[in-house]
C-alpha cells in the first residue's frame, strides 16, 4: 500500500516538472515573439523612413521635369510656331523658333540631360498625322523631331548666324506617332484653349508605352544596346490666340528612373494604365503591363508599401511601390541573433527540464509525496470553489429563471430569477411542482403537458414551449419554458432541468406588427388581406353547412374628394374615423367591417336567416351615414353607393366575390347613387363574358394578336409633323377589332396591363429609332406611349423606359409619357412622385384628356407635366358652336404662362384649326390631318408632308 502510494506521489512530481518545463517553453516562445515584434517594428519604421525619402526624390525628379516642360510651353517662340507648316522645326525662310527661344530650349534641355538624366525633348505640333501620305521615319517633313539631335547634332549652332541646315531626324517608330497623336487629340477635347486650363496650371500626365526612340529593332542582349523604355510625360502649349497648338514632352528612361529607386524592391506604377516601372525577373530593368500587378500592396509581405505621387495633381494616377521578400528580414544579423538566443533558451530549458525530474526522483520520496498529494488535492478543492462561485454569479448574471426537477423524489429546485419573474418572495415557494403548474393559464396547460410528455418519452429531444403564466399581481406573463431530461443507465428519467425566460415583450411586439400589418392605420379597421381571410372562412364554412349564409356590401362614399379638396384632408380623414365608429356601432360583433382604402369600405355579414336580411342591413346603414356629420366645426354630409353580393351563386373564391360586389357598387353609381344594388343574373353574365375576355386577352398577349397603330400629332401654324401617338389595337380572331375602352379597364384589373405596356413600349420605341435611322428628315421625331394607372403603381417603369432607351440609342425626350387628367389627379394612387422621377430622367410628361377629370385650372401648376392634351369633347363641337373656344383660349393661356404646350385632340375641319390658331395652341391632332395608321401608312405620310413642304 505504500509502494503505492510512493508511486502515486512520483507520478504527480513527474507531472508537476513537465507544467513547469511546459511554462518556461512557452515564457521562452512569449520572449521570442517579443524581440521578434520589436524587430519587425524596427524594421518596418527604417523601410517607411526610407521609402518616404525615395518617394520625395521621385516627385522630386517629376516636378523638375513638369516645370521644364511649362517653361518651354510658355517662351514665345514656342507660342508662335504656325501649326500649318510642313514641319514646325525647321529653320528656312524665318519660319521656326526665335534664336532666343532656341538658347533657352537648349539650356532647359542640358539642366534635364544633367540633374534628371532625360533623354529626349519633343515639341509636337497639333496636326501631327503619322499616317498622312509621305509621312515616313527618314523624311526631312518627319511631324516629330528631337531637341537633342536638333541641338546638339546639327551641323551649325542656333544663334550663330550661320546658314540653318536640314536636320536629319534619326528613326522613330510609328507606333509612337499614333499614341502621341492620340495624347494630342484628348488634350484637344479636354483643353481646347489656355484659359481652360488655368492658364497651364494642370500638367498632363502622357499615356505609358515603352519607348524604342531611334532603335527599331531592340535586342536586350545585344551589347551596345539600351534599355530605351520609359515614360512619355507632356503639357500643351498654345497660340497666341489661346488655340491648341501642340505639346512639349519629355522621355524618362527606366535606367534614369532606376538610379533613383535604391534597389530592385521598389517599382513606379500607374493603376489608371495598368503599367509598371520595375526590374524584370532577371534583374533587368524595364517598362512595360506584363508586371504591372506586382505593383500592389500585399498583405502577406512584411513590406509592402504604396504612395501615390504629388506631381501638381498631374492627370495619371502614378504610385511608387516598395515590396521586399520576407527573407531580407530573415537575413538581417539582428533576427539571426534572435533566434539563435531562442534556441540556447530551448537548450537550456530542456537541460533544466531533465536536471527537475531527476532530481524529483532521488529526492522527493515518501512522507513528502504523501504531502505534495495532498497540497494537490487541497489546490484542486479550491479551484473547485472557485468554479462554483463563478456559476453562482452566472446564474444571478442571467434573465433566465432555471430550475431543477427531481422526479425520484417530485421536488423542484426553484432559482431565484424564476421566483422574481412571477413577482414571488424567496418564502412564497416551496420544492413541489404544483408551484409551477397552478401558475399556468388554463388556456396553455394541456399544451404544457403535451410537450413535457412527448419530451419525456423520447419523440423531442428538448423540452420547449411557449405558455402563458399568471404574475403575482395578477396579470399575465408570457414565459418560454426550455429544458432536457437526465436518464440513468436503464434509460428511465430520473431528473430535468431547464431555464424559463419572460419573453412579454417579444409577445407584444408580434401583437403590434400584426395588427398593423392586417388593420387599416387610420380607422383600425380590418384591412383587405384580413378581410380576404374572414371571407375566406365563410366560403369554406358554406361548403360544408349549406344552411349558413352570408354577404358581402362594398360602399364606396359620395363626394368624398370634394370634401378633401374643400374642407381639407385632416377633415377628410376624421370623415374616415367617423364612418369606421358607425360601421362598429351599426353592425353585430361577428360581422367584419373593413376598410379598402380611400373612401372604400366594404362589410363581411355572417349567419343571415335570409339574404333579405343583408339587404335591410344596408339600407339602414345608408340612413345611418346620411345624416350630416359633425367634424372639426364643419356639418358634412356624404352618402354612399352599396353593391350587394351573397353567397346564393356558390362562390369559391373571395376576390371574385368582392369583384362582383364591386361591380354592383358601380352600377349603384351609375343609377344616381345613395343606393343598394345586388349583384343579379345580368351582372352575372356580364361578369362571365367580361372573364371570357379576359382568358382571351392572355392568348392574345402570347400569340401577337396585339398591333399599334399611329396617329400624328401636328404643328397647327406650319403644318409640320413633330411626332405621333402609338395607339393599341386588338384584332380578335373571332369578334375583330376591340376597341382599347373595352379590353384595358380588364387588363388592368388582372395586372396583364404591365406585360401589355412593357410590349407597347419597346414596339414604340423600336418604331421610332428605324424611322429617325432611316428617313434622315433633318430632325427627330417623337413618339407619345400612353401609360397606364397600374403601370405607375409598379416600381418597373422607369427601368423599362431607360431599358428602352439604352437598346434602341433614343434620348429621353424621344418617348413622350401620356397619363390621364383622371390618373394624375386621383389622391388615391399618389403617382405625382413617380412622375417627378421620370421627368428628372428626361422623359416629358404628356396630361391627356385634359377637362374630363377632377382637376381643374387652378391646381395645374402643382403637376408635373409638361404637354396638355385637350380633351376633343371640347375641340369637335368648335366648327359650330364657339362657345367653348373662350374654355379652350384660358387653358392654352394658362398652359403657356405655365411653360406648357398644347395639343387640341379631336380636329375634324379646317374651320377647328383656325379657331385653333386664333389663340395660339401649339399642336393638334385629329381626323382632319389623319386617322391612326399603320407603320408604313405613318411613313408614307410623314414622307408626304415633308415632300409638300420643300416644294412650297
């Protein structure tokens, strides 16, 4: 028993050693990154510092450059060059630089040849043209010449007075030509006179290309060769009078720029071009886009830096970059001393390591293992009392209530959070699980049972409901309930625990969006979406109950917006919350009264003993809602339209039935309002010939029965035709022609009016980019598409437009957007935003059939509309009857103070037109110029007109 114990004691000796050798390797690996941070930061600090410096001499080295260049820009005879001559440098006849200019262009030359090390100056002149007949590289007319073979290669020197010789320029490739003659076309473009520029303020910064100047046929290896790659940098110049006449350039060649950068790790790179400045892969410097991505930060380096060049906000995005391979790091003497400290630390752990053990052996034996077992055991009891503590104050930390079941004994361990949420003392609670379950409301005990039964036969693996429990205080809580059972070796529960959390809030905060989500925001009363599922109900319920009966009533109020224009909209929406109080008070709690929106209500009666119980029920409530209303000092009085629908006809689908008790409501409109009308027989025929069509309506949309047809809108003083209206057409393959009044009230209806009007559009846009294309009538034409209430509604209209425009290459102002008064005005469906994007898009706004809404002249300024169509029902009754043209003068006048113009719809008769004219409107259309007509009937006629007009 001793030997054993011996043993054991060894054992946690041995152990014990190995955490101390295991703590001083891992102090060891701690020091270690320490010195290696430091190291790394050393590092770093004298890289920045370094890079900082190169990155000043570089901008530096462009500055000077740039400052050169405006300099030249700027001497007189530069500015004085005739851009017409053959060639710009030349010296015969005076025509060339001042001999003064010439001393200061050479000394510019020598302060670059020396301090910047660039070997090429370049005046270009603006019509510089490589591929003009007889331009070639030997010619003495070459457009491109070198200041250093001009200078300092010529025979007789500038300002000697000496005979001026030919200068022969030495070769230069081509393709070179093109680009500078690409950079001079940009300037052109961007900078076409001095003043544009503020007076030469923005040097430009020439686009990157490797330079083989004088040397064709480049051989690297070639001894005598140079690298002559490089960069181009140039600034304009100008005439005297302020007119592009060429550039100055410069050439920097890499080994230039390579004596600036201090070794390979550095590169210049531009990330506007794409193109790189840096040593190729055997050490060799030059330009070029194969290694301009090696020129970017890297994270996995420890060196990677980037900065972009101050160069006097020069045109391209150059940067300087300095990325150095991990292993110069590794390589320094300080980070090799580093690790060789660590591994003599390892060393000499490890030897303190093996000494500890050996030791621990000879020495510890015995009474002292016996000592040190129970130091351990004493030390662990602590750790286990610590661990108790922390969850001690991580069960008082938590919201959760927890609890413990022992089901061997039936006793519950109740937390106090579990307590305190039930608004319990610590005493009111005993251990049995009647203190929970007599919390329960009734209504969730069995679901708690249920789940706690099917958690304890196994079926879920976690216990979890929701239930409601009763506060101390007496109100209810909402509490979820989670927990898992504890199972012995046989599988038999013994034991449960859980936690319960007071999740009221979350429970009130569904409550509320629900509610908002299904009730209307201003009356509170049911909206569509939840009225659709009450009625829902009912129509299942009748299927199974043939006794039960129901109907619906849609009220739709009279003179509603009259009320909002008059009275205002805060008098308006107490009207609403009026109605919403009377509908409650006038009908029994199982009938559902909802609003649709606007001044449409619509009214769900349930279990009726007969249907002419719900036609009572109406009549009473419209005596109800006509008595006048006493809101915000006003007396108002609004009466309503009834459409009356019941579940006779064996409806299996709510949107039909507030179809057809829609439609009733309108025929109850069109007999004289303030009354009920039942959805009858008549109305039932109706109703299925209107779905007959509307099945014929979506095979007309797949199988192209649909056709446009166009009708041009004409200038009333010249005759001239500025565009046309596209009007659709459907050709029925069985009743013919269907007038549009016919088959888009239903497509509408059933939302197949976004398809129609997408295809409407794009033919029309299509129609009009073929005419602009091919007739070549010296303008261009426009095209007005009508644009429906349900197409506004959409949020696709504004990206179809664009769409079109963009496919077919039309501008905005090509395709113009026609609405009707009724749509534009209608408070309803707020479109006016949407008109204001569309307009802010380049998309005129045409109001069409204006004088036959509810709009009238004095709100006219408040749309957004920039054409005014008047309606024809003003217009055809003009050639007998000029009472109207004063109503038709105040509109054109209005419209034209406004910055409107007009369109007068309906011309039948040369005497409309000049009554027409008399007061200025600006367009008209009508049977008189043309009836609608096909694409190429339009074109026929359009050539027509403008063959009539060159020959008066």
């Amino acid at each position: 028993m001793i030997g054993n114990k011996h043993h054991l004691a060894s054992a946690l000796i041995y152990a014990t050693t190995l955490a101390l050798g295991v703590g001083l390797v891992a102090l060891v690996r701690f020091d270690d990154k320490q010195n290696q941070r430091i190291t790394q930061d050393s590092y770093l600090a004298e890289s920045r510092a370094e890079f900082h410096e190169v990155a000043e001499k570089v901008e530096d080295v462009f500055k000077q450059v740039y400052q050169c260049l405006r300099t030249v820009a700027r001497l007189p005879g530069v500015r004085e060059l005739d851009p017409d001559a053959k060639n710009a440098l030349q010296f015969h006849g005076g025509d060339g630089l001042e001999r003064n200019t010439l001393q200061a262009i050479q000394e510019i030359y020598n302060n670059l040849g020396v301090n910047v090390a660039v070997s090429e100056l370049y005046i270009v002149p603006a019509d510089l043209d490589p591929d003009a007949p007889g331009s070639n590289t030997q010619a003495a007319r070459e457009p491109l010449a070198t200041f250093d073979h001009l200078i300092l290669g010529r025979q007789g020197g500038a300002g000697t007075g000496e005979e001026d010789e030919p200068v022969e320029v030495e070769e230069i490739e081509i393709y070179e030509y093109r680009l500078m003659k690409k950079q001079l076309a940009w300037m052109k473009k961007q900078f076409p006179h001095e003043v544009d520029i503020n007076a030469l303020n923005y040097p430009m910064m020439g686009g990157p290309l490797v330079v083989t100047c004088d040397n064709s046929q480049y051989d690297p290896s070639a001894p005598d060769d140079k690298d002559r790659s490089g960069l181009i940098l140039s600034i304009p110049y100008y005439g005297p009078d302020g007119e592009l006449r060429g550039c100055v350039s410069a050439v920097i060649l890499t080994h230039t720029l390579k004596t600036l950068l201090p070794s390979g790790s550095y590169a210049i790179s531009s990330t506007e071009y794409d193109y790189c400045v840096t040593p190729h892969q055997d050490g060799q410097w030059q330009a070029s886009y194969e290694y301009a991505s090696a020129a970017r930060e890297d994270p996995d380096l420890l060196v990677s830096l980037s900065h972009r060049l101050d160069v006097q906000n020069m045109g391209g995005a150059w940067s300087l970059w300095l990325g150095r391979p991990d292993s110069d790091f590794w390589d320094r003497s300080d980070v090799r001393a580093t690790a060789k400290s660590r591994n003599l630390a390892y060393g000499f752990v490890t030897f303190i390591l093996l000494t500890a053990i050996f030791g621990t052996w000879l020495a510890h034996r015995g009474r002292q293992a016996i000592i040190r077992v129970n130091r351990g055991l004493e030390q662990s009891i602590i750790a286990v009392k610590e661990s108790e503590s922390r969850y001690q104050l991580a069960v008082r930390g938590s919201q959760d209530g927890l609890w413990d079941w022992d089901l061997l004994s039936d006793q519950v361990i109740y937390a106090p959070q579990w307590k305190w949420m039930l608004g319990l003392e610590e005493a009111e609670v005993s251990d049995r699980p009647d203190e929970w379950i007599s919390r329960i409301d009734h209504r969730d005990i069995e679901a708690f049972k249920h789940e706690f039964d099917k958690h304890m036969r196994g079926e879920d693996t976690v216990f979890e409901v929701e239930l409601r429990m009763v506060h101390k205080a007496g109100h209810t809580v909402w509490m979820l309930c989670r927990g898992a059972v504890v199972r012995d070796e046989q599988g038999r529960a013994i034991r449960v625990a859980g936690s319960m959390a007071d999740i009221t809030e979350i429970k009130d905060a569904q409550g509320k969006l629900r509610k908002a989500a299904e009730h209307d925001r201003l009356t509170d009363l049911p909206n569509r979406e939840l009225f659709k599922k009450h009625l829902e109900q009912a129509i299942h319920r009748a299927e199974f109950d043939t006794e039960f009966k129901f109907a619906v009533l849609f009220f739709d109020f009279d003179r509603f917006k009259v009320i909002n224009d008059s009275l205002g909209h805060s008098v308006g929406d107490a009207l609403l919350i009026d109605i919403a109080s009377q509908f409650r008070r006038g009908l029994r709690k199982r009938d559902v009264a909802a609003r649709f929106g606007g001044d449409e209500f619509v009214v769900l009666l349930r279990d009726l003993r007969d249907y002419d119980e719900a036609h009572q029920t109406a009549d009473r409530l419209l005596t109800t809602f006509a008595k006048p209303h006493d809101l915000m000092g006003h007396s108002v009085t609004s009466t309503a339209s009834v459409g009356l629908v019941n579940n006779a006809q064996g409806y299996t689908n709510a949107e039909d039935m507030i179809r057809d008790a829609d439609a009733a409501m309108y025929q109850a409109k069109e007999a004289g309002k303030a009354r009920v009308v039942v959805f009858d027989q008549v109305m039932h025929e109706r109703a299925l010939s209107r779905l007959k069509l509307e099945g014929d309506l979506r095979i007309a949309l797949e199988g192209e029965q649909f056709r446009l047809v166009y009708q041009p809108i004409v200038e009333l003083n010249t005759g001239e035709v500025s565009g046309f209206e596209a009007l659709l057409r459907w050709d029925h393959p069985v009743h013919g022609t269907i007038s549009p009044d016919e088959f888009i009230p239903i497509a509408e209806d059933t939302g197949l009016i976004l398809s129609i009007g997408k295809w409407v559009l794009r033919t029309s846009a299509r129609q009009l980019a073929d005419w602009n294309h091919r007739l070549g009538l010296g303008c261009r034409l426009t095209v007005n598409v009508n644009i429906s209430k349900r197409q506004l509604l959409t949020s696709s209209i504004l990206d179809d437009a664009l769409g079109c425009m963009r496919e077919y290459q039309l501008q905005p102002g090509d395709l113009k957007l026609e609405v009707t008064e009724s749509t534009i005005a209608d408070d309803r469906s707020d479109v006016v935003p949407l008109l204001r994007l569309l307009r802010g898009h380049g998309f005129p706004i045409v109001m069409d059939d204006f004088g036959t809404g509810v709009s009238s002249l004095s709100s006219l300024h408040e749309f957004p509309i920039d054409v005014l169509k008047i309606d024809q029902s003003f217009i055809r009754v003009l050639d007998h009857d000029r009472s109207l043209l004063a109503v038709v003068a105040s509109i054109a006048l209005l419209a034209e103070n406004l910055g409107i113009l007009t369109v007068a719809e309906g011309i039948e008769s040369k005497d409309i037109v000049g009554a027409l004219q008399s007061i200025e409107c600006t367009w008209g259309q009508g049977y008189h110029f043309a009836r609608p007509m096909s694409p190429a009937d339009a074109e026929a006629y359009l050539l027509g007109t403008c063959k009539k007009k060159r020959s008066a």
